[in-house]
C-alpha cells in the first residue's frame, strides 16, 4: 500500500524525466500525447474491437432509421428505444477495457498532480499549516519546532471547536524543510517546500485514511498512535495559462488526451 | 457478450478481489479529479454514446413536435391518404424467373405447401410477360404499368446506330466535364453525371404523390436511384467498382494467357519466401491520365499442412480454409490526391497446392460509403450496412460468369448465392417492420440465377451436364423452390387480412440445349456480308462489311435492320423496310435445327406491333423468339459471326427465358383472389394504385385487376 503513495524508483525516474521539462505545459502537452496513445493501444488490445464495431454500427443505423421514418411515429419511438439499448450494450462492452485503462492512467495522473497540482511556496510569502488532533487535549500539548529557514509569523491560533492548530509561517530561502510538531510525547513531520519550479508537493499528511492519502498525499502515513491526524500546507493551485485563460493542469490533459486519442484512433484503426 | 461477462466475473474472482472492486469502485465513485483521471477512453466512451442520445433525442423530439403540423399538411394536401384504400399494405415479392409449371409441379409433389396456400385460398395464375422476356424490361413494365416503347428498355444492352456498338440501356455514367491539370494529375471537378435511360414514372412515386410510403429493395432497373416519398435500394444494374456488370478477379499462380470470355480477369500471384502477392484491380485512376487502373494489393501465407492461408488485404487480415469465403473485406483504391474509391469484395480460397489460386468477387460499391448513390435517400444504403453489415450492392451480384468459366464449382457459387440472399430476407424483413401502412416490395435474383445455372441438373441429357449420370444430379432448383416457400411462410407470418401479398415473377425458364447464331444464319443466307477473305468476324461486328450488311443481331433477341440515313452505314432503303421485315419474319419463323429436327424459332415479332410509345425509335426492328431448348448463341449476343449456326450449350448456364415470351409466362400467386384468367406484368402497377385508390395515369397500358373477395389474413402451412 505505500508503494502506492511512494512512487518505485523506475517509476519516480520516469516523472523525474518529466520533471525536467521546465514548462508544465510542455508537460501536459507531451503526457497527453504519449497517454493518448497508450490509452488507444490499450483499449485496442483489451477490447472486443469486433464487437464494439457492431455495436457502434448498430446505434448509428438506428439513428439513421429514426431519420428514414421520421412520419412513422411507432418506428421513431423504436428506434429511440433500440438507441438507448444500443448505449448501454456499447458502454458494457467498454466497461472492461475501460478498466484496464483507468488503473494505470490514475496512478500516473496521481503521480503527475503532485508536480504539477500546485506551486510551491513563493519565498517570504506568508502560508498556513494546519494540524487537526484527534482529541482537544492534544491542542494544548502541541508544539511546532522550525528549521532556521522557516519563521512564525503570527502567533498559533487554536480552534477548539474542530480540534485544529493553525500556524502562519514564512520560509526565507529555497528548499524542502521539515516542521516538526510534537504532542502527546511523540513527534510527527511535515515536509514544506518553498520556491523551486517543479518540486514534487505534498499538501497534506494523513494519519490512516488509505485511499484519501493515495489521491492527495506524497508522505508516509503519520503512526497509528499518534494523537495528530492530519497536517496540511495550503499551497497555492497552479494554473497553466494558455492564451491568457489559466486552468488546472487536468482539464488540459483531458481535452487534449481525448483530441490526441482521437487521432490515433484513426491513424491505428482502432475502434472505440 | 458471454466472453465479456466471463472476463468480468474473473476480474473479479481470486484472492486480491475485495481490494480490487474498492478500488474500482473508489476510482469512479471518487470525487471530480478521480472522474478527470478516468482519460481518455472513458471520455470517448461516453461522449460518444452521449452523442448518439442527444441526436437521437433531438430528432425524435423534433419529429415528434412536428409530426402533427406534417400530418395535417399531408391532410389538407390529399385528405386521407388510405381512406380509399382496400389494403393497408401490399406487399409484393419478386421472385426473378420463377416458373409457374416448375412451381405447380413441385406444389403438386407437396414441396411448396405456402404457394399452395396461396393458389387455394387467393390466385395462382401464368403471368403474362413483356416481349422480350428479359428482367431489365419486365422488370421496368412492372414498375411503370407501361409497355417497352413508353419506358424505352428493350435489353440490357441497346445498340449504338453510329457505330454498331453496344451500351448499357439502363444507365449512362459518365465522369465530370471539366478537369483542372497540374502538373501530371488531371483532377476531376464536379460531380459524376449518372443518367436514367429508362423512362416512365415507378408507381411508388404515384403512392408517394397521395402519401403513401414505400419500400421498395432490389427492384431492377431502378438505379440511378430516384427521389420519392420512401425508401429504395436499388437492384439489377448497379455497376461494380469498375463501372462493369461485374468483374471478378482470379489470382493464381498458375501460368496462363487465356483470357476470360467475358466477366473475369486474370492475375498472376507471385510467391516468393513462402508468401504469395498479387492485387485486385479497381477502377481507372481518375487523377493520373494513361495511368491505368488502380489497384488493391494484398499477401497470403499459405499453411499447405492445415489446408489454409493467412490474408493480409490492407488493415484486415483473416484466415481462409480451402473452399471458403471471406466476410466482405473493405477494397480501398487510392489514385493518389486524396482520391480514394471505396468498396468491398469477397476472397474464396480455391487452391493452395500444388498451385495457390484465388477467386476475388467484383468489387462491389460500399453500401456504407457509396461513391455512386444506390440508394434513395442515399442514406438507406449506409442504415441498411450498418444494421446487417456489409452487403452485395452489384445489380447482378451472382457471380454466374465465375461458374461458367469454371472458376468457381457448383458449392462455390451456390454459397456465394445464398449469402447474398440471406442479406436480402433480412432487408425484406426489416422493411416489413418498418413499413405497416403502404407498399412493400422486394426483389429475389437468386431464383433466377440458380436457375440460370443448374437447369441441366433438371434434365436427362442436357449436353452441359451429360458427364454427370442424371441419378447423381444435385436437386438444387427443387432446393431452391422449397427454400422460397419457407421464405413466404415467414412473411406470411407478419401479416394480417389487411395487407394483401403478392408473389411475382417477371418470366418463366426454360432449357438452353442449344444455342443458335442468327448473325450466322444472316450471313449464310445473304443479309449480313463479311469483309473479303474473311469467313467468321469478331466480336461486335469487327469484319462485318456495312456496305453489304442489310440486317444484323445484337443482344439477347433483338434484330435490326441496317437502314438508309438511321445507321451510320446503313444500305436498306427506308421504303424497302417494310419489306424486309416481312422477308426475314417469314425466313426465320419456324426455323428448323437440322440437327434435332426441333424449331429452333416459334415467333419473329415485328417491332411496330408489340411496341407503342414516344421510345420505339430505339427498339430493335424484330423480336426473335426462340423455342424451348434454344437460345441466341454467346458469340452472336457479342456480334460474332460464326461458321456454324448451330451448336451445343455446354456452359453452366444451362437455363434461359430470352425466348418466344409466350412460351415463358411468369407466376402470379396472391393472398386475396383476383377473377382475371389471364393477367399480365403490366397490370401490376395499375392493380396497386386501384387497390391503394387511387386514379390510374392515362397513358398506363396495363389494366387493373379485380378483386373477388377480401379474404381473411392467410396464415403459413403448419
């Protein structure tokens, strides 16, 4: 399981290779073309491509019959009624190569986002970490140690009421700097990084909570016995800008996937 | 689908399942970045299928709205389109050259017990047929309710007066008038001008008129396609690929200069490190000038051992035993320019050792992408290959040239027929559910073809089949009558009282013993002269001396005479025209072959008293009607002069009907009882309009038929 949010090296190699490119369009750019592809492939040899075809060709004769006998209201209402079964017979028959491909494209998409989810913190800028406890004595018990680089620059402020600590915090140089919080006689830490073009980002560290923490955390599991839960950064979102119209890196890699995976489609001949 | 779920179940079988299904279920179930992360085969999954919704929603939507607005215009245009109607529906089913002596003996032997229930409940009547007995004109009467000079088809073939050649009577195609060069491509701009030499109006236009759908599939001479209220597929004479009637395609690599008589082309496969090549020849590169056809490649690895090959034809590959066919494969011929011929064709493995020998049907045009419209609109034809898959769109799509000249066998041809048959029973069915109200109408050649081609089967001493004991001859036209009369039995399971059936052919069959050359005949009795030193000519006239010629064959029955100032070098003066006729009616009347004894003529009709019309110009001068057994020669029906004029028919092609009409009546069987004794095709058409209401044109020839009784719905033989 911690393989899952701790990347094998081969596997981190490749989006290191990635990470070299400095420009995360470029990134999203070249990753939708390449999963494109793959994807394509992919649906191609784990699909019935005879079947689907059939099935494709099917919806679109009945779409044609509804056109055909457009004054036969019987036979434009069956044919409406054939469409419908004809949709869910051709999403059945996509449903296992479907599967095939959204396993490993959300391990990679998982893996992407920590570079490219948000940007790291700017340096001198003001951010937040937010600790939640299990229990409110633990609020009183907790303590936060910085490295040199890292300045409070407010003091805590203690939310009782959902068992959450809130430091402002400023980091006055480069790098990945570990904040540590001690409570209940243990001591748990929490990675920052600030300034950097593509660092790898963990926005948060979880405490159990499998499948939330392989979605959105890059950090080990913090112990089982540990009185805190969870310790968050509020890194800014990054947003690629694309003729002046910024959006998040994903809206991108879908549209973008899905023009390359319909080019290839054509040029390969695979039916999807 | 069985294999999906199979596939599904495993997924999700074994030790790792519960932790497989949460993750599946949390990577869909998850919240918007999850969703993204699904990529893009989920995105075209359900864009797609989303797609087809919304179309479809939208057009019934639209539909639905303003079907009210449509249905009242159509009100206030005709008022009640079947309120005069005595049937809600006619369906009429051609079964091409079915015989109605062969079909009252075989009922008789109890092996058509729907078409017996029909002739006792309903008609069963000979079906007088149009001079000559030929389906593109019986056909054409059919559907017009007129008589050969007023729907100007005579043949399949029409002679040219300018230069004694034939051409197509049905269609003229002919490639955009205008070309725009560079450099050594020749690009064609505009559209292909296809245009109907046959004249008339079909009466599913009149039932269109008074808003009555039609469906009508595979009737012949129906292409180009014409526009109406209704759906057609157009039948007999649609060309392939090539613009023929038909060009298969034999790829062997056996070492051969014969050429094909007709039908057929030969090319050499080469075979080199265990795979064999060669290519399927398509149409004239319509880019390039001089470059010649276009052509398909393809490769084969034979597997000698397991008696079969691999093939590789473009993006698709498959494999075929010995003796097996291939689905249709898409034939795709690139002249470069972006210029691309779309169609689909056959591959049968005849033989892999020791020679590899493959036949390659005609291409056919590629219902889902037509090139030429075969259909009306023209996207019935693309709805109908992606409700079936592809399918024949060739008019004459029985490849009977392959058999004649032996490159398929009887099983080969046979299959190759019958899958084109099924793919017309399921058309005929689909139509029949989609039309309820109205006219439905099919067309059936492969009664006609096999015919054609087993008839010797049927005979003790047919010389095409006498190195076949007659206890050993295959029972394939008893099959092919018994495999009709199921196919009724089905269709009369989808109608009521309310719908009236019709089965019709456009002729009868007849044996074809012996074939007669009458170009021969006129030569040897001093009408048609030869150039000097010549005893024989070549094809289509090729030694013929016009100067000295006064009378001349083409085609299946027509004669002309080769006049003054009609020809362009006729010799017959037009006031000796009469004359002639009269001398060479009386000569060939009766005709005795000496080698039988038998008449080899029953009837020389002259063509000003069976035609009437604005089109008699351009009908032949005489109909020969040859007696039963004979038939024109293959060499005089391509202007050949032989030395002999009689002589054995030793080609598959052992049964005909392009004799003496009266000795070939079609059948008439029906659902309800009509009192007339002695109908004939061209009363069809006005019998439907009656019968839907309507008034008849008055320039029809036939007359409409009457009604005894509306029976009750007929119901199939148990």
């Amino acid at each position: 399981m911690t393989a899952l949010s701790n990347p094998t090296a081969g596997y981190a190699a490749a989006i290191a290779a990635f990470a070299l490119l400095t420009s995360p369009l470029a990134i999203v750019i070249v990753l939708s073309l390449v999963v494109g592809l793959l994807m394509v492939v992919l649906f191609g040899y784990t699909s019935d491509q005879k079947a689907i075809g059939i099935a494709k060709d099917q919806l679109k004769a009945h779409l044609l019959a509804v056109r055909l006998y457009r004054d036969q209201i019987p036979v434009v209402m069956g044919s409406y009624g054939k469409i419908l079964r004809g949709t869910g017979r051709y999403l059945k028959l996509a449903f296992k190569p479907l599967l095939y491909v959204i396993i490993p494209i959300t391990l990679l998409m998982v893996q992407v986002d920590r570079y490219l989810g948000q940007t790291p913190i700017a340096v001198n800028a003001p951010f937040l970490l937010t600790v939640h406890t299990a229990a409110g004595e633990a609020l009183n018990e907790a303590a936060l140690e910085l490295p040199p680089e890292i300045t409070m620059t407010a003091p805590p402020v203690h939310v009782v009421a959902e068992n959450q600590i809130v430091w402002r915090l400023s980091g006055a140089k480069d790098g990945k700097y570990a904040l540590r919080i001690s409570a209940g006689g243990q001591s748990v830490e929490k990675a920052v990084c600030i300034g950097g073009d593509l660092p790898r980002i963990s926005t948060i560290r979880l405490r159990g909570k499998f499948w939330e923490r392989m979605f959105s955390s890059a950090e080990s599991a913090i112990p089982g016995d540990s009185p805190i839960e969870s310790m968050s950064v509020n890194y800014p979102d990054r947003d690629i800008s694309v003729a002046g119209y910024g959006m998040n890196w994903i809206w991108m890699f879908f549209i973008l996937s899905m023009v390359a995976g319909f080019v290839f489609k054509e040029l390969l001949g695979i039916q999807i | 689908m069985k294999r999906l779920l199979h596939c599904e179940r495993r997924l999700f079988a074994g030790g790792g399942a519960h932790a497989t299904r949460v993750l599946l279920i949390a990577l869909i179930f998850l919240p918007a970045l999850a969703h993204a992360y699904a990529g893009p085969g989920a995105g075209f999954a359900v864009l797609s299928s989303f797609w087809a919704i919304f179309v479809a929603f939208l057009y019934s939507f639209y539909a639905l709205m303003t079907w009210p607005f449509r249905q009242l215009f159509r009100f206030l245009r005709r008022r009640n389109a079947y309120g005069k109607a005595t049937f809600e529906r006619a369906v009429i089913l051609g079964f091409d050259g079915m015989d109605p002596e062969l079909a009252d003996r075989f009922m008789k032997e109890g092996r058509l017990p729907n078409l017996a229930k029909l002739r006792d409940k309903g008609t069963f009547r000979k079906l007088r047929t149009t001079f000559p007995a030929i389906s593109p004109v019986a056909w054409s009467t059919f559907m017009t309710g007129v008589n050969p000079g007023k729907h100007n088809i005579y043949d399949f073939l029409a002679c040219d007066r300018n230069s004694y050649l034939p051409y197509l009577s049905s269609a003229e195609i002919k490639g955009p008038k205008r070309h725009i060069k560079i450099g050594k491509y020749s690009i064609p701009f505009g559209k292909t001008e296809i245009k109907a030499m046959r004249k008339g109006t079909p009466f599913w236009h009149w039932l269109g008129d008074a808003g009555i759908f039609s469906s009508v599939i595979r009737v012949p001479v129906t292409f180009p396609p014409e526009k109406f209220q209704g759906v057609l597929l157009s039948g007999m004479c649609v060309p392939d690929l090539k613009g023929s009637q038909g060009t298969f395609c034999f790829c062997t690599t056996r070492a051969s200069n014969d050429k094909f008589r007709e039908g057929g082309v030969r090319v050499p496969i080469e075979r080199k490190n265990g795979v064999c090549r060669s290519y399927v020849p398509g149409p004239d590169n319509p880019v390039k000038e001089n470059a010649g056809e276009v052509r398909m490649e393809f490769e084969l690895k034979p597997d000698v051992g397991s008696k079969q090959a691999r093939f590789t034809v473009g993006s698709e590959k498959f494999t075929l035993k010995v003796g097996e066919y291939s689905e249709w494969i898409t034939a795709e011929f690139k002249a470069g320019m972006g210029f691309t011929a779309h169609g689909i064709c056959r591959f049968y493995l005849k033989e892999l050792s020791p020679e590899v020998e493959v036949y390659v049907t005609p291409v056919n045009i590629d219902p889902g992408h037509p090139d030429l419209p075969i259909s009306h609109p023209v996207t019935y034809s693309i709805y109908l290959a992606k409700l079936f898959g592809p399918y024949a769109t060739l008019g004459l799509a029985e490849d009977t040239w392959a058999l004649n000249e032996h490159v398929l066998d009887d099983d080969a041809f046979l299959a190759q027929a019958y899958g084109n048959h099924e793919d017309r029973e399921r058309m005929l069915f689909d139509a029949l559910d989609k039309t309820k109200q109205g006219l439905c109408t099919c067309v059936f050649d492969t009664t006609d073809r096999i015919q054609h081609m087993f008839w010797r089967y049927l005979e003790e001493d047919h010389p095409a089949a006498r190195d076949v004991p007659h206890s050993e001859h295959p029972q394939v036209i008893q099959d092919l009558y018994e495999r009709m009369d199921r196919l009724i039995g089905r269709v009369m399971e989808k109608i009521d009282e309310d719908t009236l059936l019709m089965v019709i052919s456009d002729h009868g069959f007849k044996s074809f013993a012996r074939c007669m050359n009458v170009n021969a005949w006129l030569h040897q009795n001093g009408y048609l002269a030869l150039k000097e030193g010549k005893t024989e000519s070549g094809d289509w006239f090729e030694d013929v001396d016009w100067s000295r010629t006064r009378a001349y064959t083409m085609g299946l029955n027509g004669l002309y005479l080769n006049i003054k100032g009609r020809e362009k070098q006729g010799i017959v003066d037009p006031s000796e025209v009469e004359a002639l006729k009269a001398e060479l009616q009386k000569a060939l009347n009766g005709l005795v072959d000496p080698a039988s004894g038998a008449v080899s003529i029953t009837g020389v009709f002259i063509a000003d008293n069976v035609y009437r019309g604005p089109y008699t110009e351009n009908s032949p001068d005489l109909i020969v009607g040859y007696g039963a057994g004979y038939r024109a020669s293959w060499d005089s029906v391509m202007g050949k002069v032989t030395s002999q004029i009689f002589e054995d028919n030793i080609k598959a092609w052992s049964g005909d009907h392009c004799i003496d009409p009266r000795l070939v009546p079609g059948v008439l069987f029906s659902s309800h009882k009509f009192i007339e004794e002695k109908p004939a095709i061209v009363d069809v058409a006005p019998t439907i309009l009656k019968l839907f209401g309507l008034a008849l044109p008055a320039h029809f020839d036939g007359k409409p038929w009457t009604l005894a009784t509306k029976a009750a719905a007929v119901t199939p033989a148990s």
